[in-house]
C-alpha cells in the first residue's frame, strides 16, 4: 500500500487515495489480511481530509480577531 | 455708430429668446455622459461628442430638474441595470435653455434607454469579438478550481459593505470550513476601476507562490450608483481571461452581465452568493468524506461478517468433517483389507498347491533315492559279501604269506621257506618241502 505519510498528501491526492480504497474494498480481491490496514489508512486520510477542511475553535477565533482589526 | 447698448441681461433674453423657439426645445439628441454628479436631488452632467480618435467635437451642459430625475433614473435603470454614468451613450430628450447665469445648457426631459442598451450590447461583442479573435475568452473559464477552494485572494474596495458581507458569511459558516483570504484592494467604480482592477490582479499574481491561492474573487456590493461600466472594458476583461487562476465574480448586479461576467470562470450575483458558493462546495466535500467513511466502515463490517460467518461455518463442519474422515479412513482400511486377503488368496494359493507338490515330489524322489541306494548298497553288500577274502576262506581258500606278503606264485617261493596260511578260522604255518610249477596258466 502506498505509505505516504497524509500530511504529505496534497487533498486531491488523499481523495483520489481514499476513493481507490473504497473501490478496493467493493471487489472482489479485498484480502480480509489488509482489511484493517486499509480501514485504518482511510480513516487516516478521511481524519486529515476534515482537519484540511475544517478549522478548530482556536483558529476561528484568531481569524474573526484579525477581522476586527 | 449708435452708442445705444444693450446690458448683458438683455443680450442674454435676446440670445434666449432667439434660441428658444420650438426648434430646440423637446428634440432628442445623442451624446456620452461624462461627469454625472446628483446634487440637491438635481442632476448634472457633461454631454459629450467624440470622433472616431475620441477627441472631442462637441459638449453641453445637462441637466435633469429634482422634478424629473427619479422618474428618469428608474426608467432607465429598469431599462438597462445602469445608473446615469461616464462613458454611458445616451438619446435624450431635451430642451435648450440659455440662462442669465448659468448660460447654455440642456434641460434633460426623457430618455431613450433603447439606444443605450443597443449602443451598450454593440460594444460588449465588440470587445466579446475581440476576445475571441485573440483566442482568449474561454481560458479562464476553461481553468478548474480545486475540489475545495479555502485559499481565496479577495480583490474589493476596502471597507465596502459586499466585503463585509462576505468576509462574514465565509468565517461564520456552520460547518467551521476553514478558509484563508487576502484582501487585495481596488477601486470597484469610476474609470480607474478597470487599471485599479488590474493592478490587484498582478499583486495577486506576484503573491501566488507564497500564498498558493485556490482562486480570486471580485466582489463589489450592489449599491445605488452602480456602475457597471467599469466592468465592460477590453484590458480587464484580457486580463482576467488570461489569468492563470480561477476568477469568480460577484459584482452586485442581477439583471445584466457584463464582459466580466463572460470571461470569469465562475458568475455569481452577489459576493454572499460567492461565500455560499464556497461554503457549499467544502460542505459537499465534507458531506463526501463522511458518506465515505460510512461507506468504508460499512464494507469493513460486512467483510468482516462475512469472513466470521464463513469461519463459523467451518467450525461447525469441523468437528464432523473430522469424524467423517476418520470414518471414511477406517472404511477404506478394511476394504483393502478385505482385497487384500481376497488378492493374497488368489494369489497365495496356487503359489501353495505348488509347493505342496513340490514337497511331495521331494518326498518320493528322496524316497526313490533311498531305495535305490539302499538296494545298490545291499548289491554291493553282497558282492562285497561275494569278494569278501573270509568269504572266499570259508569256502576253502585260502592265504599263503611269506613275510607278511602274500604268494601268488611258485616261483617266489623255495623249499625250506617258513610260509603262512590263513584259512578262515585260523592260520597255519608250515615249512615248504617241494615245490613245483604247474601249467594251468
């Protein structure tokens, strides 16, 4: 499986990873060996794809005080 | 010369009432506005003519009485999505009027907004053509944004409410989608719009590397003086065709598009239309990472399943599958067994008749041996019986020795001679007195 670490991984590249995943994981040749591994790298990537997406209270909080400057 | 002279009040009565005849008054005339201003609910403005090189060739003063100009202002408005602006090309109807004070000037009663509408779309596909002759209108609108956009360069007049609007609609978005935006300031309105437009652009351009921008906005809110004009110019409208990053507008107007408009990547209304825009584009993102987990978490599960009940499967046939087996071994055991005996006595049997055929043919041929044997013993016993010298001596012969050796002619032997005769039960020794050769042999 590709090993790149997600934080390296540029969104569309955690995307297009995560969708080869889920199509691996509707065929057929899905070894129960991998299935943890690649339930856990999607959970890797779906984890950074949010945290990409999405900013935590702290960073909302510095950009609403930068806009009220 | 008559030294009688008019004061300049009545020159300017003489001069009014000489132009002032029904010739000039009510007549519509086409010109370009310039300078447009609303002052006191009145508005003034420079008509203008211009040749072919754009100089100059004729100017008035007009203006529209408070009395007429909000009807005028939204008949044309609604005609055209303009305001009264620079550069507009205009028909109105007007009247000449030659004031004391003010001098010359048009008092403007109507407007054909027909002819600036006509006059407005011939310059749009002059620059649309133009475009398209250049191969360029459709570059930027052939660009892609990134699944999400989050990294927007703002271009907008600073402090203007439509900025405001969508700075707040991005970073109080529900779905705490983080974004990051640059306001590159310019001027939305007036003739330095365009240049001002332009140069943001080109910071914008400058600043790529370091700030990896998804894509520009152009937002301006709508206000009343909107003037659209500053959006249908051919530098800006190249300049964002060529522009190598998706540019979305949002300038504030419904009714019309402008050159912007075709060139941009991306046409929304209003800058909140271009917040929403974003917010539900990384919604739908966050909408499909989550679908995908679900989707991934669900196989998982049923991969799962189904692998746990196929080994149940095979543990419940285990046990019987074993003893199945064992059972089968032992069948077969005793088959072979049973083949076995059956082979080995097929086989065995024959192999027995003939060794006991063999023991017996032994038996009798050692027999035979014996017998003859037996019988060639008791001939040779017999003959040995026969030959026996005891034999021979008991039936009257006898042994004649002369020292120890025994005689077998007359010749070995002379008178005096002690010999030796054995006879069967005895010997006798004697003294030889004669002896005499016969002739029997």
């Amino acid at each position: 499986m590709n090993a790149t670490p997600v934080k390296e991984l540029t969104y569309n590249q955690a995307i297009t990873e995560l969708e080869g995943i889920l199509r691996l994981m509707q065929s057929d040749d899905c070894d129960i060996d991998r299935l943890a591994a690649l339930t856990r790298r999607a959970t890797e990537l779906i984890a950074e794809c949010r945290c990409r997406l999405v900013a935590t209270d702290e960073e909302l909080r510095a950009i609403l005080a930068d806009l009220e400057k | 010369m008559d030294n009688k002279s008019l004061s300049l009040l009545e020159l300017t009565r003489l001069v009014a009432s000489l132009v002032q005849c029904p010739e000039t008054q009510n007549v519509w005339v086409t010109a370009e506005l310039s300078d447009v201003a609303v002052r006191g609910g009145h508005c003034y403005m420079e008509l203008l003519q211009k040749d072919e090189r754009g100089l100059q060739v004729a100017k008035a003063r007009g203006v529209i009485w408070a009395s007429n100009f909000p009807r005028i202002d939204a008949e044309f408005f609604a005609a055209t999505g303009q305001r009264f602006a620079t550069g507009l090309k205009v028909m109105l109807r007007v009247s000449v009027s030659i004031h004391s004070v003010y001098g010359f000037s048009l008092v403007v009663t109507a407007v054909n907004p027909e002819y600036t509408m006509g006059d407005l779309l011939r310059r749009r596909r002059e620059i649309l053509n133009r475009l398209k002759q250049e191969g360029i209108l459709e570059l930027n609108r052939q660009l892609q944004w990134p699944a999400v956009p989050q990294r927007i360069a703002v271009i907008s007049a600073p402090g203007a409410a439509g900025y405001g609007d969508f700075i707040n609609q991005l970073y109080h978005n529900p779905a705490r989608l983080r974004f990051v935006t640059r306001l590159y300031p310019a001027m939305m309105q007036g003739t330095g719009a365009p240049q001002s437009i332009i140069a943001a652009l080109e910071q914008i351009s400058a600043d790529t590397e370091s700030f990896m921008w998804d894509g520009v906005v152009i937002i301006r809110g709508g206000g009343a003086t909107s003037d659209l004009q500053a959006f249908e110019d051919y530098e800006l409208a190249a300049n964002v065709a060529q522009f190598p990053l998706p540019v979305a507008i949002g300038i504030g107007h419904e009714r019309d598009i402008t050159v912007l408009d075709w060139v941009a990547n991306k046409r929304l209304k209003t800058p909140t239309a271009v917040a929403e825009w974003l917010i539900t584009t990384g919604e739908n993102a966050l909408g499909f990472l989550i679908s995908v987990g679900n989707r991934i978490l669900q196989l998982a599960s049923e991969r799962l399943t189904g692998n746990k009940e196929q080994l149940a499967h095979a543990e419940s046939l285990l046990p019987v599958a074993a003893r199945n087996a064992v059972e089968r071994s032992q069948s077969r055991l005793l088959n072979a067994a049973a083949n076995l005996s059956g082979v080995s006595a097929r086989r065995l049997h024959p192999q027995l008749t003939r060794l006991d055929m063999t023991l017996q043919a032994i038996s009798t041929a050692a027999a035979n041996r014996i017998a003859r044997q037996r019988t060639r013993i008791d001939n040779a016993a017999t003959l040995l019986e026969a030959l026996s010298p005891m034999a021979t001596l008991r039936r009257g012969y006898s042994i004649t020795r002369v020292n120890g050796h025994a005689v077998t002619s007359v010749n070995d032997l002379a008178p005096d001679t002690i010999m030796e005769t054995t006879l069967a039960d005895g010997t006798i020794t004697s003294k030889i007195s004669e002896t005499k050769k016969s002739n029997l042999q």
